[in-house]
C-alpha cells in the first residue's frame, strides 16, 4: 500500500508497507549483543507487561511529520540538530536542567536559521536516553567484580552489588521519567521561552574570550536584528513554538523495552516506536544479522545509524537495503562519527558507495565519538579543537564529493560544566577537574555549545 504522510509537504514521503515477515518479537530470533542479564526472568516479564500497556510516549503523527521533515532536509531544504546528554539520568530529570537544556538548543538553533538561512530541525538526546553500550559486561575495582554500569534503564552507577544486578523495575521508572521529561519540553515549547529570541538576555560573556570576538559579536548583533525584524513584520513571538517542534531521540538499545513500546495504531498500517520519534542504532550493534537491524527493519519511525570507521561500504549498501529496501525519503539518517584523525581516510568511500546505491539518505555529523581521550590524570575528555576540526572537515569532504552534510549530532548541556578542554575560555585539563558532572561521555558546555553552533555558521559562510 502507498500513502503519503500528512499534506502540503514539499517533498511527499511515499512509504511500502514493510516485509510481512516482521513482528516486534522477530528480534528475539536473532543474536542481540549489549543486552543486560536480568536474575529473575519472572520480574522483567511482569515489568514488560505493565510497559506495553502504559500510554504512549509520542504519537504516529509526530512520528510522519519528523520523516516529512528529514524528506526536506535531504531535499538540501533543512539542516538537523540533534543534541543532548551522553546518558540522561534519573536524578537529573528536573526543571532547571530540562530547562537549560532547551535553552541551549533552541539559541544553537536560533543561530543556525538566522546564519544557514533555512529552517532547523530540532531533536533532543532526550527522553528516553538511558541506555548505554558499554565495552564490557563487568567492571572490576580492587578485585571485586560487578556488572557493568548499562544506564540508568538498567542498573545504578555506584559500585556496589544492589545497585549493578540489573532491575526491571528501572524499565517502568525509565517510561515515567521520559513521560514527565515529554511533559514538560511540550509546555515549555508551548511559551515557555519568551526570552530566548532577544539575543541580549542570552549568556554573552565568552565571546569577548574568542579570538572570533568581533565577528561572533556582528552575528549575534544581525541575529537580535533579524529576529526583531521577524517579530514586527508577523505580530507574533518568534520565540513561540508549535508542540511538534521538538523532537526526541535516544539510541534503542535495550530491546525488550524498544518492543514494549511498539504498536500498531488506528487507521496507519505497520508499527512504529512509540518510545521515541526518532530512535538511532549504535555503533556497537549495528550488525547485519543481528537484533537491532532485524528490529529496526519492521518499524515506520525515521531511524539514524552510527556509521564508524569500521564500518566498510558493503556493510552500509546492505543496511540501506535492509533497512530502507523500497527507498523511501526520509526514512535513513547516517550519523557518522569518525574522529578528525580518520575522516579523511573512511568517509569518501562511504559518501561515494551510498551514492551508488541510489538510497536517499540525510548525513550528519556526530564530531564527539571519534574524538574522545583521556587526560594524563585519567579523565575521559574531548578536545574542542578536534571537535570542531572534524566538524570543518566534514562539511569539505561532503562538498568535495557532491554530497552535503545536512546536520549535526553533539553531546551538550545547558549547564557549564567542564567536561571538555578548549574552546573560547580554553578550558585546561585541570579545569576537568572543577565541574565534571557526566557519568559516560564528556559534553560541551552552554558556552562551548553556543560557539559550536556560530563556528559552522562561520564555515557554512566560507562556502561549505
Ligand atoms: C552515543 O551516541 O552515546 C554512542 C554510544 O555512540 P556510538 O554508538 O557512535 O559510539
Ligand atoms: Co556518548
């Protein structure tokens, strides 16, 4: 059956029902690595029940417009940005930080329109972002081993026994806290930001540190006078948002909890995640013959994969035609995330192989997850440079080998932590020290976030 999703779109999403060989379970038949090991299998079963019969978190609609959406940015029409924590945590599902987060992501985005002259797309790292692929199922510490940390879906962070042995209770705890997460993006996008589009309330200090001080300052001058501009000429608030305007997105990794979540709905045939808008595969489980590619095939969402320079063209043409055999728009987002020292080398093939297969894809960089390190001292850390170096780099390659990069995938807070080194402060590394909150990766801090997203402004001016 061929329909197309919603009205008035400039670039219709044409969708195929999917293989009739697909149900949520089919998952199970197949090997799923980076799952957690629940002691009492009685307990994960009534957990899954009492899930699957919760309200959903997100709606088909929402679902088919974001496809609409990425349809367009891969028409060149729209850029994406994608960002938030590495893992979000219970304890941190509170207003302030919700609140900061928004912030820092609408003002990127405010940046990006005003400077890329094209509307933004804008999705969180958020609401369901709690599980995490770890490197290997246990941690030892002064001789005592334990499981390792999987997110806060799974286990608790601290090293003792009660908090590692995997609870399913923490499924049902992880649905409440991404439904109040939800709850509260949506009423704040329903005008809750009232200040964000006057440029003199935003944070400013770090500029005047840059070596960018007086072209940054003219940007966000030109900024404050085009949203003003925008403001007289419509009567309206620019800062107001329509509900949909944000999405989430969160890697579906755990997959009885993903399974839980996906329904049929009336009057839509196939199934779609109802967990998330916007679910993306990791790095580590983005195996051919595996689960998560076996589950991701049978469900309508928008979907992103993490593309790594292990990954070879082979492998990337047989996922496109797995997972997007009829060759919908819309439907593939490729995150890569190669690290500055090796896109040059892994990228052009891959651009050039996907060209070939004739599949629409949006790309987009994700400069955070090839570029992590560790200090002298041991704290796991990025460079701002090498960050940003992978972020130019990206934008020439996809120039040079007529593609374009259509978004940006990063790890940030609306906090100012100090998680990674550089940027216009030139945080050292024994500025890791003061305020590093994260418990997985390092992210840009509301400065370095903000710098980020008038940096590729900057790029994008040069000609990119
Ligand atoms: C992540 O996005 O947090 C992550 C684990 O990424 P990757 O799968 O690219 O390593
Ligand atoms: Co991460």
């Amino acid at each position: 059956m061929n329909i197309s999703a919603g009205s008035g779109s400039t670039a219709p999403v044409q969708e195929v029902n999917p293989a009739d060989d697909w149900k949520p379970t089919s998952w199970q038949d197949f090997p799923a690595l980076q799952q957690a090991s629940y002691p009492d299998p009685v307990a994960l079963d009534l957990a899954l029940k009492k899930l699957a019969e919760l309200p959903p978190l997100v709606t088909s609609w929402e679902i088919l417009s974001l496809r609409e959406q990425i349809a367009e940015a891969q028409a060149g029409k729209r850029f994406v940005l994608q960002g938030g924590d590495c893992a979000e945590s219970f304890a941190e599902c509170c207003s302030p930080l919700i609140t900061n987060r928004l912030k820092v992501l609408l003002q990127m985005s405010l940046a990006l329109v005003h400077g890329l002259q094209m509307p933004v797309v804008r999705i969180g790292r958020f609401a369901g972002q709690y599980a995490k692929p770890r490197s290997s199922d246990v941690e030892t510490r002064d001789g005592v081993t334990l499981p390792s940390y999987r997110g806060d879906l799974v286990n608790a962070f601290d090293f003792d026994e009660a908090s590692r042995i995997p609870d399913p209770g923490r499924l049902l705890e992880a649905h409440k806290y991404s439904a109040l997460t939800m709850n509260f993006v949506r009423s704040l996008a329903d005008g809750g930001f009232a200040d964000v589009h006057h440029t003199e309330y935003w944070e400013l200090g770090w500029l005047d540190h840059s070596p960018l001080a007086d072209e940054f300052h003219k940007l966000t001058e030109s900024l404050g006078q085009s949203l003003r501009f925008m403001e007289t000429i419509t009567g309206r608030d620019v800062g107001s948002l329509k509900r949909v305007d944000f999405f989430t997105s969160h890697e579906a990794l755990h997959l009885h909890y993903e399974q839980a979540q996906t329904r049929q709905v009336p009057r839509q045939w196939g199934w779609f995640n109802l967990g998330t808008h916007f679910p993306w595969i990791g790095m580590r489980t983005a195996d051919l013959d595996g689960a998560h590619v076996e589950y991701f095939r049978g469900i309508r969402n928008p979907i992103g994969i993490k593309v790594g320079p292990g990954m070879d063209k082979g492998w990337l043409a047989a996922l496109l035609e797995k997972l997007n055999p009829c060759r919908e728009a819309g439907r593939i987002v490729l995150i890569h995330r190669m690290g500055e020292a090796k896109i040059e080398e892994h990228l052009p093939p891959l651009i050039r192989a996907v060209h070939d297969t004739g599949s629409p894809v949006l790309w987009i960089a994700d400069p955070m997850h090839g570029n992590t390190e560790s200090t002298g001292d041991g704290i796991k850390t990025r460079r701002f440079r090498k960050i940003m170096g992978e972020m130019d780099l990206a934008f020439e390659i996809h120039r040079d080998n007529d593609s374009r990069l259509g978004g940006v995938h990063l790890e940030l807070t609306g906090e100012n932590v100090t998680e990674c080194t550089g940027g216009a402060r030139d945080l050292s590394d024994e500025d890791l020290k003061r305020d590093y909150k994260s418990t997985v990766d390092p992210r840009l801090n509301y400065e370095q976030s903000l710098e980020m997203a008038m940096l590729i402004v900057r790029k994008h001016r040069q000609g990119v």
